[in-house]
C-alpha cells in the first residue's frame, strides 16, 4: 500500500474513533439523565455534537447567521443575537421578533435587541416586530423616523390597540397627512408593509414601491384612522398588487362621498377585507374599486350596506378577470343585496364558502327569488367549496342548477352532513 493511501487510512480511523468516543459520551450522559429524573426536567431535553470540521464550516457560512427569529427576551438570546451578528458578515438581515408572550410585563432584554438590531438597520432586508403592548413600537418609531434602509423589502410592525393613545409629541396633522413617518431617508427596494393600530401613522414607511400592503385597524380608536383621502392614496399606488384590510381604516363617513367616486388599482390582483363591527366598506369602497387585473377576492364577515347609492346598477362594474370569491361567515346569501354582491363577481369560476362558526340561515330549504344569489347568481361557476353544512338542500339546489360545475370540494369534517 502506498505511504499517501497508508495515511490516508490511518487518518480516517482516528477520525472515526472520535465519532465513537463522541457516540460513548452522549450514550453516558443519557444514562445519567436517566438515573438522576426529577419532575424539574423537561419533557425534552435536546442533545448534540459535531465534529469540529463541521462546526468551523457552520460558523464561516455567513447565510446561517443571517436569518434571526425569536420569542425571547433574556440575557443569552441577546448573546446568541450578537454572535449572529457578527457570524453573518455584512450579509442582509432577516429580523423577527415575536414579544406577545410577555403581554403586559417587563420586556426586559427585548430593548437590547432592538437596540443592536437598529444599530445594523442598513443590513435589513426583513424586518417583524409583534407585540401586545405598544412600547416597543413607540422605541422603534423613534428611532427608525429618519433612517435609511437600503436593502429593506418586508417591513412588519404589529401590536394591540391601545384606547390611551401617546401620539408621541408629534401633531396629529404631521402623523394624518399620509406623509411618511419612518425611513424618511429611504427604503427603495421596500416591497411589503404590514401595519397595525399605532404603527400605522408612527412607523409609516414610503409606499411609492409598495407591492403587498395590509393594515389591521380596529374602528373604535379615533386616533389611529387615517383620513379617508389618505386612504385612498394608499388604494392608487400603482404598483399595488395584494392588499389586505382588516378593520376600517379610515373614519366613519357620516356624509358618505360624493356619486361618482372611482378608485382605479391598475395592478392588483388579490383583495382581502375583514369586517370589524361598524364598516363603511361595503358602502363606499368596494363598488367603486375599478381592478382590471384582480383574479381573487376574499370577504370575510362582510356586512350588506345600509346604503346601496354606489351600488346603482349604472355604477357597479364587474371585475372583469375575476376567477375566484371567497365568503367567509357571510349570513345574507338570501337578501336582495347578495345579487348586487352576485353581479360584482358575475365573472368568478371558483367560489369559496366557508361558514364554520356560524349559521348563515335556517338549516333546510329557503325559498329562492329572483332577488337571491343562490338562485340566479354565480351561473358560470366549475368549481364550488363549501365548508359549512348549513341550508343543506338549498345548496343542493344551486349545485343542481349550474350546469357548468365541474369540481365540488366538501372537507372530510362535513362529509358525513352531507351524505
């Protein structure tokens, strides 16, 4: 055998004594749990071991270190934070930081990490702040109002509502005139926003390259609404492509707006809307929303208008690349309004309907109009999924009488209901 194969081989065998010896010693320290068991332990206690090579090969791979999630504020979280800050380069960041756990106690450490993770904000590609309290978001705001983050294209800053509201020394005509609040300095790759309550007029970025937006927003806190027209600025950015609204963001309009309205969104193409108590959506928004290019529309809890001016036949024009609508908790598909509803989304294939805690009317047969959606609307529909069994027979009427119905979906849960 050649003197370079010799120590080849005798190299692998010692690297293969270590493996065992590694292999004995976690062997061991399983026998000493297991003899020394109290009720203090875990259910699962984590072992591991790697060789050298590898962990030198781990810590030099800079795209392990740059992703950073965590739900933890103490000292060695803040340690491991660290490390992966200096262990990642000068590689764009992935940050999330997830402290609804601590509710309304101390965040301790939380403030460390936001701290160091500011201190690094030109490396941001992504970036998660969830809270239950709003202290956290107002230390961001503060800091983030005239920053630039250069690599930034997800930004999320969610927390609860507060009803004592700190408008954090700043007039409330700067923070409701839709002029950013945050990165005034730019963030010109920034693609997604998700914002909540306070975050959306404290920590409102440049929307110019907005591509994905979604405001949760309750309708009872008077301070975190956006004026109605800035709101409609935000619907028109032209490069909007998904949009997702949950609560009302704007004030409620006693006066209504004005016939005539129309909100063209050249680019978007989904649409999510969930209705939170009072809501002047139905009224004003959606019948005036011109979207070319929309192919899904998600509406869950939407409540039928009061008021039905914008839905005169002569204003309401159907999406016209519309394939699928998905009602979620909706109770009137029995009412006159639901055909308007109907006509809107007159060009769907799919339809979704989902009405898992709640009855949407009486369990059986309801006679149909020609007033009804489930008589006359959806005819061109050919694909159906219900996960509801409520107005079984009614359903069964609708299915009958859409000849092009090709695919109808039921969950395994509702199988039984409907056989």
């Amino acid at each position: 055998m050649a003197s370079g194969d010799r120590g080849r081989l005798d190299e692998l065998q010692e690297e293969k004594s270590r493996l065992l010896a590694q292999r004995d010693q976690l062997l061991a320290d399983l026998q000493d749990l297991k003899s020394s068991l109290t009720a203090k332990y875990r259910a699962e206690v984590p072992f591991s071991a790697v060789c050298s090579r590898w962990r030198r090969a781990t810590l030099s791979f800079r795209d392990i270190w740059s992703n950073f999630r965590t739900a933890l504020s103490s000292p060695s979280t803040h340690q491991l934070f660290i490390a992966c800050l200096e262990r990642s380069g000068t590689n764009p960041l992935d940050l999330w930081f997830d402290f609804r756990e601590y509710g309304y106690g101390d965040l301790g450490d939380g403030f460390l990490l936001l701290q160091d993770a500011l201190k690094n904000i030109h490396r941001w590609r992504s970036f998660t702040l969830i809270s239950v309290v709003q202290t956290p978001v107002e230390y961001l705001a503060k800091r983030i109002k005239k920053a630039e983050a250069p690599l930034l294209e997800r930004l999320t800053i969610m927390s609860q509502p507060s009803y004592v509201f700190n408008p954090l020394a700043e007039p409330v005509s700067n923070r409701q005139n839709g002029a950013p609040t945050a990165f005034i300095g730019g963030a010109p790759r920034l693609e997604y926003v998700c914002l909540s309550n306070l975050s959306v007029t404290t920590c409102l970025p440049p929307l110019s390259s907005i591509t994905d937006l979604r405001l949760d927003l309750p309708e009872k806190i008077e301070a975190d609404w956006i004026p109605f027209d800035v709101f409609l600025s935000a619907l028109r950015l032209p490069h909007l492509t998904t949009l997702s609204l949950i609560g009302q963001p704007f004030p409620l309009l006693e006066g209504g707006v004005a016939n005539g309205l129309t909100i063209d969104m050249p680019s978007l193409k989904h649409f999510r809307h969930a209705t939170r108590e009072h809501s002047d959506f139905s009224k004003f928004i959606l019948p005036n929303i011109r979207a070319p290019k929309l192919a899904t529309l998600t509406l869950k809890h939407f409540r039928n208008p009061t008021v039905v001016t914008h839905w005169a036949p002569s204003n309401v024009v159907p999406f016209p690349a519309l394939k699928t609508l998905t009602l979620i908790e909706y109770n009137k598909y029995h009412s006159p309004f639901s055909l308007k509803l109907a006509e809107l989304t007159s060009n769907i294939s799919t339809l979704v309907v989902s009405d898992r805690d709640m009855h949407f009317g009486r369990k059986g047969r309801v006679q149909g109009n020609d007033q009804d959606s489930f008589t006359v609307g959806w005819k061109g529909i050919r694909r159906l999924a219900l996960n509801t069994y409520q107005l079984r027979e009614t359903l069964c009427d609708f299915i009958q009488t859409r000849p092009k119905l090709q695919v109808l979906l039921i969950p395994n849960t509702w199988t039984p209901k409907w056989l």
